[in-house]
C-alpha cells in the first residue's frame, strides 16, 4: 500500500511539474499575459478541474513559474559571484561575463526537463523584464539583486584602493554605479539589438571600465 501511494504522489508531482514547466515555456514565448488557460490545458492534456486540484489559480501558478524559472536562476548564480576570488580586475571581469556564461547552464540550475535550446537568454531577459513590470515579488527581488550588486562592485573597487592599483580619488561608490549601468545597459542592448555581439560589447565595456580607473 505504502508502494502504492508513493507512486502516486510521485506521478502527481510529475503532472504538477509538467503544468508548470509547460506555462513557462508558454511564458518564453509570449509573454506572461498572453498565457492561455486553453493552451496549456491543450498542450498538457489536463483537464481544468485537474489543473485547479494542482494550482488553485492562473495567479498562484506564475507566482511559481517566477520563483522555479526566474528567481531559481539568480539565487544560484549570486553566490557564484559573490564569493569569487580573484583581484579586482578578475572579479570584474568575472561580473561581466557570469550571467551570460552561466546561462548555458540554466537547463541543469532550473531542472528544466526540455532541450536547454527552448531558452535562450534573450527570451528569458525579455520574460523578466515583462515579470519585473507587472509583479511587485520579483520587481523587489531584481530591485535588492542589483543593490546588492552595487555593494559588491563598491568593495572591489575598496579593495582595489587597498592594494594600490586604483587611485584612492575615485569615488567608490558613484564609479560602482557607473560599473553596475555599463554592464546592464550592455546586457539591454545585446538582448534588443540581435545584429550586436553581446560578448564583443561586454569585453569592450569590460576594459573601458578598467581603463577609467587605470586598472591593469
């Protein structure tokens, strides 16, 4: 019996992912507000009232999606960045390329079951910026990420101060918010300009950065 019922929650735990991971994908491609009830029940061959016994609303089930999808991502790949060691052109350098070189990885972050090609970065970046727009969870979420991120640009360049290779004039804290828009508004516009090569303008960024405080 206890076989039984194991097999059960396991198949049930199963259908529960595949809604979920099926009205992400729905997500990718069009967009949060464009997710159809009908669709997905079609393409999960779940019925409504097998879909209310797992989710009790559509707003329940993309409150998920953000949490397992999205914010999954960026709680595994801030440590990595984080606690990197390095000196502080290293950690810079780090900083400029984690996102985009983590990604390829994000089939194995997210346990996402289908090919890691049903997302690309692009998709998954345009899919934020709609959830950062219409959720107050994840806009807080993204808003204390890159606060964080600041703070962590602002002790490289102290350590960097430190060590003598940036001149202790530098102000910490105007130039990490310098550092953090250079490499968002990168991002942005490799994700919005598909003829740019997003790894070209992130390099030249990189060492236009280190140029301005005279880091070698």
């Amino acid at each position: 019996m206890a076989a039984k019922d194991k097999a059960e929650n396991e198949n049930k735990l199963k259908t529960r992912d595949q809604i979920l991971e099926t009205a992400f994908l729905i997500c990718i491609q069009k967009g949060f507000t464009s997710l159809s009830m009908n669709e997905l029940l079609k393409r999960t061959g779940v019925t409504k009232g097998g879909f209310y016994y797992y989710f009790e609303s559509k707003d329940e089930l993309l409150a998920e999606i953000i949490k397992k999808y999205l914010i999954s991502y960026y709680d595994e790949i801030l440590p990595y960045i984080l606690n990197y060691n390095g000196s502080p052109k290293e950690k810079l350098k780090m900083l400029f390329f984690a996102i985009p070189d983590t990604f390829s990885n994000y089939q194995q972050i997210v346990h996402l079951s289908v090919d890691n090609n049903a997302v690309d970065f692009r998709s998954f970046f345009l899919l934020l910026m709609d959830g950062v727009q219409k959720y107050k969870s994840i806009r807080e979420y993204y808003k204390n990420l890159h606060i964080k991120v600041i703070e962590y640009i602002r002790e490289i360049i102290e350590d960097g101060k430190e060590q003598g290779l940036i001149s202790s004039d530098i102000d910490s804290v105007g130039m990490a918010k310098f550092i953090h828009a250079s490499l968002q508004g990168t991002i942005f516009v490799g994700v919005m300009v598909r003829s740019m090569d997003m790894e070209e303008l992130l390099y030249s960024n990189y060492n236009y950065v280190c140029k301005c405080m005279d880091l070698e």
